[in-house]
C-alpha cells in the first residue's frame, strides 16, 4: 500500500494527523513544506498527499502543479483556511478533495479514503496503457486519433 504524505508546516497538525491516519492503517510520512514534499513523492512510494495550500516559501499550489506534471497518479487532498478555491485548483485532475480547516478526523479520514480509491485507479489506467477512446485521446493530447493509423 502506498503511503499518505502529509504536508504542512505545522508540527503539531503534522502529528495530529498521523495519529489519526496510523490507526486506520495508513503509513505515513511527513514533510514540512512544498521542496520536501516533492522530494518525498520523487523517491517512490506515495500514493495520496494530504496538504496545506498556505505555507512559508512554496505553497501547495505549486506542489500540485509539479505533482500532476512529474506524478501524475499521486492523489492530493487540499487543506486550506478559506471556504472557497480559485476554478484553475478545481480543475486539476489530481485534487480528489478540499477540506476546509479545522479539519476534523472524519472528514480527514473520508477524503484520504477517496484519494487512495482514486489514486488505485489511476495505476491502473496508466498499467492499461493508452486510452482507445477518441474523447480521452482528445482530452490527454489535443489531437483527435488518426483514423489511417487504424
């Protein structure tokens, strides 16, 4: 099973949600901002990333657009201190969730839940190889399939 990575500047939050995860058998690891982050996930391993969108020097922003660029299977639940997200962090396709701060063990348990269901999926498809459905080819590469390729 992959691990959760739990980013957050905060020590006492870090903590707080391994203890809350550990129990339910998730293995965790933790790093305390955006570089550390994506060292972690580089070295292999991860599999969902639970993170805080505001912390010192990069943000969780970043982590996710470097994320979907390098990982692209590695689910992110967002963390944040404001009830509304911008449209462009809505639209990345590996957020599977936004919480809400002050997070709450149940909520934190569902969307970690969600993100490890969707980042099993994810390997999957990337094992399946490229999609044959025109729509996805579209989608993934901005060019409809060649029908003489057939």
């Amino acid at each position: 099973m992959s691990a959760v990575l739990i980013v957050d500047d905060d020590a006492r939050l870090r903590e707080i949600l391994v203890r809350w995860l550990a129990p339910e058998g998730y293995q965790t690891q933790e790093a305390p901002d955006a570089e550390t982050a994506l060292e972690r996930v580089a070295a292999g391993g991860i599999g969902v990333a639970l993170c805080d969108v505001t912390m010192p020097g990069r943000g969780g922003l970043w982590l996710v657009e470097r994320m979907r660029e390098a990982h692209p299977a590695v689910a992110v639940v967002l963390a944040t201190g404001v009830e509304s997200v911008h449209p462009s962090i809505s639209l990345a396709e590996n957020v599977v969730r936004y919480l809400v701060k002050p997070l709450e063990r149940a909520t934190v348990l569902a969307a970690v839940a969600l993100a490890r269901d969707w980042h099993e999926a994810a390997i999957k498809k990337s094992e399946a190889g490229p999609s044959k459905d025109p729509l996805a080819t579209w989608l993934q590469t901005g060019k409809a399939e060649d029908p003489e390729s057939k």
